[in-house]
C-alpha cells in the first residue's frame, strides 16, 4: 500500500472492499454503475472522488484482481469534454456506455496535411436543414476500425479565423460514407487507420457547444488527451508497467548487471514522478479546473518513460531478445506483448502530439520562453 493512503480501517477502503467481497467478479456495466471505472467523476457518472479517494479506488480494484473496461479515447478524451460542454441528453446517450466499453470511441482530429498546426484542418461540416453534411479525410485515427462512435472536429465558419472556424460533434462510425482504412504499423497490427467521409449526414444533435466554437473543446480533449496516454501502462496507459518489469526481474532471481540495475532505478524513479504528477493534474481537475501546462510535461515524460522500459525490456531479455516473440520472463505479461510494446514504443513520442511539439508547449506556456519563429513547429494546442 502507499504509504501515502489512508490505513486499512479507513472507512472509505472498508466500504469498497466490502462492495468488491459482495460483487467478486463486476461486470464492466455495474462498475460504471457503481462510480469506479472513472472515480474523479461527478455523480451518477463517477464518485467526485479527490485524489485520495481515486488513489484508493485504483489500489482496491488492482488488490482484488478487477480490471476496468478499456476505452482509452472514450473515457480518456471524449467523456471529459462531453462533460464539460455536452448537454444532459448527449451526457445520458453516451456517457454510462462509454464507461462501461460496450461502446469504444475513436478521434477523429488529425489530418495527413495539417501537421501539427491542427487548426488548419480541411475536414468541412455545412448545415442542411436539421442535419450537417460532413465531407473529408482524417488519418493516424486509433481503433476507427473498432469504435461505435468518434468525435469529429470539422469546419463549420467559411470566412472565420481558423480558430472559430471549427466546431465539434459526435459521429456515428456506422454512418454512411464512412469508409475506414487501415494503416498497418511495423507491429504487424492496425491500431491506426485512415477515415474518409463522404457526404456523411450528422444530425443537429451531433454538435458539441456552440458551433464556431469547437477549437476551445478541441483543447479540452487534447488536454486530457495527454494525462490519458501518460496514465497507467507505458503504452499510451495501456500494456505492462515499470513496476510489472521491475516484478518480473525480481520473481527470476534479480541482476548482477550494475549497468542494468542502475537503468531499473532510473525506469521506477521515473514511474514515482508521473505518479506524482498524475496526482497534481487530478487534484486540478477536483477544483474545478482544466488540465494545464502540465499535462504536456507529464506526456513529454511518459512518452520517454514509455520507450524506456520497453528498451531496458529488450536488453533484459539477452539474446533471446533477438527473437520475434521474445521478452523478460514474466506470469503477468506474455513474451508477445513485450515484444509487441519494444515495436509500438517509437510511436509514443509521435502521438497524440510530437515531443518537440510537447517540449515548444512547455518552453512557451511554462516557461514563459519566445515562440518559434516563423517557420518552426506550429500548434496552438
């Protein structure tokens, strides 16, 4: 337990713990019910849980082996932003099953000619009577091929400066023209692909907020897109940890290695200070604010964490590390999916924002340092 935690007789732990003996094996839909796959969320969707209480609800769920359901995007992205502009119908639609992953989300943002000045994405929605028709292309867009529904950013404002030009909606990924195509990666797999909407009809409802005013949601999600790839596993929160392989290192007997020692201490020391920073980025969301400049700097650390461990995996491994389906000996994670994460972990600094484009966010907003000239890196994210 963390030493930090409430002990064992503190009343919110026992009562948690008395729900989980009650209900062993929770489905996905009565966590969601019960407020603890999203703690920090206001009720019914969540608990309001302050940091301790979240911390609490993760290290009870972990010590009674119940895992959350996986949406990454949904809950990571799409659920805060819904919860701070959707409207209640648009809250009791999407939210319960989005927590629940009976319904996986996707995001449909980034475009292969805007780069990293997303403003200047080219996807236009026009207004048809009660309907909007949605024509363009997205790419880099994670599990399009797998999601129920996707959050759309589209330009609605001919005339307007790019930044209240844009608004922002859900679309059903079952629509008709929608054709998505996968992009395999050198893992073998297609967690990207590439989205073409062709006359897709949205209904009014779709819009989240206000049109015009969908860049300033837009920077809501890729706020919380940032503490959502750099939570949990090093693999964007999913996959095994800097703890899971310390875990395994220790269970086959430890290192002589000091080299490799000295790399262990620098991957769990790293785990320690984005735990930390986990914590400040909650405790600001508890107050009623939005993710700031330091959810760029915790996401500049994961990403490098990420690749990290997933490299000192590898070298632990020895030889056989040379083969296709080989990693630390380990009960918890599969041989595959170290393997797997070494050949994803490249992408962790591309995602979800460039480091550099991370690094330019931090110097300029942080900092407080000159922006790029003309030229440089864009993003006004």
């Amino acid at each position: 337990m963390d030493p930090a935690l409430p002990d064992d007789d503190d009343p919110r732990r026992t009562e948690l713990r008395t729900w989980l003996e009650q209900n062993p094996s929770p489905s996905p839909r009565r966590l969601a019910e019960r407020g603890l796959v999203a703690p920090h969320w206001p009720r019914p969707y969540g608990l309001g849980a302050d940091p301790t209480l979240q911390l609490i609800v993760d290290e009870e769920l972990r010590r009674a082996g119940v895992r959350r359901p996986d949406n990454p995007i949904g809950i990571g992205w799409a659920g805060p932003t819904l919860l701070h502009a959707g409207t209640e119908e648009q809250k009791d639609r999407y939210l319960l099953p989005m927590l629940s992953g009976e319904e996986t989300w996707c995001q449909l943002f980034s475009e292969a000619d805007a780069g990293s000045d997303l403003a200047s994405l080219t996807t236009r929605a026009e207004p048809d009577g009660d309907e909007w028709i949605v024509r363009g292309r997205k790419v880099w867009t994670t599990l399009a091929h797998r999601a129920r529904f996707g959050i759309l950013l589209a330009r609605t404002e001919p005339g307007q400066p790019s930044h209240r030009a844009i608004s922002y909606f859900v679309c059903p990924m079952d629509a008709a023209g929608i054709e998505v195509r996968p992009l395999v990666d050198m893992t073998g797999t297609h967690a990207f692909n590439e989205v073409l909407l062709d006359e897709v009809r949205l209904p009014a409802g779709s819009l989240v907020g206000r049109r015009g005013e969908g860049w300033s949601l837009a920077k809501v999600t890729l706020a919380n897109e940032r503490i959502s790839l750099s939570t949990g596993g090093v693999l964007w929160g999913m996959g095994p940890t800097a703890a899971d392989l310390l875990q395994s290192v220790r269970a086959t007997g430890g290192t002589e290695d000091a080299v490799l020692r000295q790399r262990l201490t620098r991957v769990w020391a790293e785990g320690e200070v984005l735990r930390l920073l986990r914590l400040r980025t909650v405790a600001v969301a508890m107050a009623g604010g939005v993710p700031g400049p330091e959810a760029s700097v915790r996401k500049a650390l994961a990403d490098d964490h990420g690749q990290h461990v997933m490299d000192l995996a590898r070298d632990l491994a020895g030889a056989r590390g040379m083969l296709a389906q080989a990693g630390p000996r380990s009960e918890s994670w599969p041989d595959a999916l170290w393997t797997y994460g070494f050949l994803f972990a490249p992408a962790l600094t591309i995602g979800g924002g460039t480091a550099q484009v991370q690094r330019n966010i931090i110097a300029e907003r942080t900092l407080g340092l000159p922006r790029d000239p003309v030229g440089g890196l864009v993003d006004d994210r």
